[in-house]
C-alpha cells in the first residue's frame, strides 16, 4: 500500500475502533483477537501513535465518504426503498462508528435493505481481511503468492496444469535468453495485482502481431525493444495466450474467463471450498477481466447466477450486457477438475490459511493462472448476496482460534 493510501485513502479503519461485541461468532472472536496484535511489527510507541491517528482521522474520512456516497447514490436508493436521504446518513454514520466501515460497502453491500444490515457483522471487509490473513499466517508468505513466474514453476514442478514462463524480462534484457513467439502471447508484471500493466497480441502472420487494446501492427522486434524497456521498471513475464473454453465463448468476448476460487486450510490439513466466482470480460477489447463482471458459481454442480459489475446498485444480469448470451443458469465446463485444482495446489502452500486462485477455463481444460493472499473479498462477496461468515470460511476461522500453532511452513 502507498503512503497516501495508508495515511488517507482508506475505506476501512485501519484501528478497528469497534464496540464490544454481543454476538460471540468466530468472526467476531477473531476480530477481538487481531484488536489487540494491530501493528505489531512496531514498536510500542509507533502503534501508540498509530492508534491515536486513526482514531482522530477515522471520524473525518468517514464523514467525507458518505458525503461523497450519499451524493451519488442516495436519491436512487431513496426511489429503490423510499429510505430517505436522512435516514441514509444515520444508518452510513452507525456503520462507520459501530464497525469501522464507511459508506461505500453500505451501497456495494447493498446494506440499506433490512435483511443485508442484519447480517453485517458477517461481512468480511478488505481492510480487515488483510489483518486476517497476516495473522493468521503469523506473516509468512509463499513467494508463489507473490511472484508470477514462481506460482508457475511450482504448479508445472507439481505435474499441476500451469502456463510455462516463454521469456523472463528483468533490467531490460531476457533473463532466460534468446526467444520469439510462436503463436498470441500474453505479458504480465511478474509481480502485480487487479491487472495492472497486462498486455496481450495476436499472431496475425509470420513475425507479426496486433495489440488486443488498440489493434496497432506491431513486428517481433518493435516489442521486444518496448518490453525491454518497460522491464528496467518492473520485470515482465511472458506466456502463451489462451482462448476460452468454447462453452464460454458467448460470454467471454475478450479476455479469458476466470475462477476465483477460495480455499481454506483447517490445522490438520484438509482443504475447505469457501466460495467461487467467475470474472469475464464485459467489453471485446479488454485484455483482462478484471473489475469487468463477475458472477457467482454454485460450488457443487458449477452453475453460474446473475452477473455483477463491480459499481454499487447494479441490477445484475441474467444475460451478457454486450453479446446477450444467457449467463445465469450456465454449467462451467470440467467443474470437477477445476475444484480438484483447487485443493491440489492449497495443499503445496501448507502455510496459508485462505488462498484466491485464479484458474482459467481454457479449450484445453482447466489451467492454474495464480494464487492470491489478498484475494478481494468484494469479488467474492457481491455475487454470492451471501457474506463470509455464513460460509465454511467462519469454521476455518474458529478451527484456528482454537489452535495456537502457526500453520506449518512449506518444505
């Protein structure tokens, strides 16, 4: 997280400056539990001074949200509910001193419906989710979660369907030596999050390719001096494009159609299945999926529900916005191998509790893309209508508050 982030742009109090809690639910335990270990990696002073920042900020950020919100959306809310402007801003001010939370999970969670604000203490929300993870994990991290060209060494090394790394540019040169592409290609930051940077071409004829975003004709060697000079600022990686599964092709229009699915870890070391969540592309051009639609997956049988922009308020759609192809109701192909994925690849990272995997669903099957420890709780959340700590997420939670161990590092 950037400075600015920390010191203003947040959305969740980072002190957790909550009232005690009637309702003793393993989200609720846990929540007490990281209350007392916030900041822990400083010196005592430093949190003390930590702690009385947000504490004095809180109220004023907070206050600054739900102007904001409210002036967005709050005369639709009134029309969808008749719950007046007023009564909005008592309810997004109770949120905000009660739990920690600002306005715009109040409208993305759709929380101004009775039924939603009931169960808001089983929401999971991004801010603390981060705490979650860390303490839980007791700080250790996988460099698989954070580098994409080690997820995918691990995953091939494991005979686990991953994309082989074709070239590896670092420092403005090809750390695995001399390449060109045979065929699309897809680059990617070897590290990143939500997308940034990626780029996509398509072969189009010998030593020429297209840029998916813009269509620009570009040859081999007029990319190669562009990705070497992007790699002097951040290292990229390149693999093959892969095209959607045929049975995906009505509503994944540009980019490939992923899973996000979560898993848990219980002590003794069985996989949970917590929740899944396809992402596809909205528009032709888009190179990734991200923040475009997403819709829940029924984990059993792998149907898809509605589909989700990730604007607050949105209606849902039972059908692709562009190519109108039906999306609620649609069986994902090879569901099976994509939830054995799951539970295959969580049991080579045994020192994480929760992980976000990102599978594609390509004509050639199931293919693992990355894992992520801060996998969005939003992206899960919002399609399901169903918060965290109704799922098995909550009986993960309460197996580890029962076990003092740190999860076992990886061999």
């Amino acid at each position: 997280m950037r400075l600015c982030d920390k010191i203003w742009n947040f959305d969740e109090c980072p002190a957790f400056l909550r009232r005690a809690r009637l309702d003793p639910t393993p989200l609720n335990r846990l929540r007490e539990v990281i209350r007392g270990r916030q900041f822990g990696h400083w010196p005592m002073a430093v949190r003390n001074l930590l702690r009385l920042y947000y504490t004095c900020i809180w109220p004023v950020r907070a206050a600054f949200l739900a102007a904001r919100s409210l002036g967005r959306y709050g005369s639709r809310v009134k029309q969808l509910t008749g719950k007046t402007e007023l009564n909005q801003a008592f309810e997004v001010v109770a949120l905000a001193l009660q739990h920690s939370v600002a306005a715009p999970a109040y409208y993305q969670y759709e929380l101004f419906r009775p039924e939603n604000w009931q169960r808001v203490e089983d929401y999971l929300f991004q801010g603390e989710s981060d705490f979650f993870a860390h303490w839980l994990n007791r700080g250790q991290l996988h460099p698989a979660t954070q580098n994409k060209h080690v997820f995918s060494q691990l995953m091939l090394r494991h005979g686990l369907p991953g994309l082989p790394t074709l070239a590896l540019y670092h420092e403005g040169r090809n750390a695995q030596g001399v390449f060109a592409p045979e065929g699309s290609f897809f680059v990617k930051p070897v590290h990143g999050a939500r997308g940034d940077s990626c780029l996509a071409w398509v072969q189009i004829g010998p030593g020429q390719f297209t840029r998916q975003d813009h269509g620009a004709l570009q040859s081999w060697t007029e990319i190669e001096v562009e990705l070497k000079a992007h790699s002097l600022r951040r290292a990229l990686l390149v693999q093959a494009r892969q095209s959607s599964h045929p049975q995906l092709s009505g509503i994944c229009p540009g980019s490939l159609g992923t899973v996000r699915y979560v898993t848990g870890r219980l002590p003794e070391g069985e996989i949970v299945h917590i929740a899944a969540t396809l992402k596809l592309p909205w528009r032709f051009h888009e190179v990734t999926n991200n923040l475009s639609l997403i819709s829940a997956v029924e984990l059993e049988s792998g149907v898809l529900g509605k589909a989700w922009s990730y604007q607050p308020l949105c209606p849902g759609y039972g059908h692709h916005p562009i190519t109108k192809f039906p999306i609620a109701g649609l069986q994902l192909p090879d569901w099976t191998k994509v939830t054995d994925l799951a539970t295959k690849a969580h049991q080579l990272l045994t020192n994480h509790v929760f992980l976000g995997w990102d599978i594609a669903l390509t004509d050639a099957g199931p293919v693992l893309l990355e894992c992520n420890a801060g996998w969005d709780v939003l992206t899960v959340q919002k399609p399901q209508m169903r918060p965290l700590g109704t799922t098995p997420f909550s009986l993960v939670c309460e197996a580890w508050l029962k076990n003092p161990n740190p999860p076992a590092l990886n061999a």
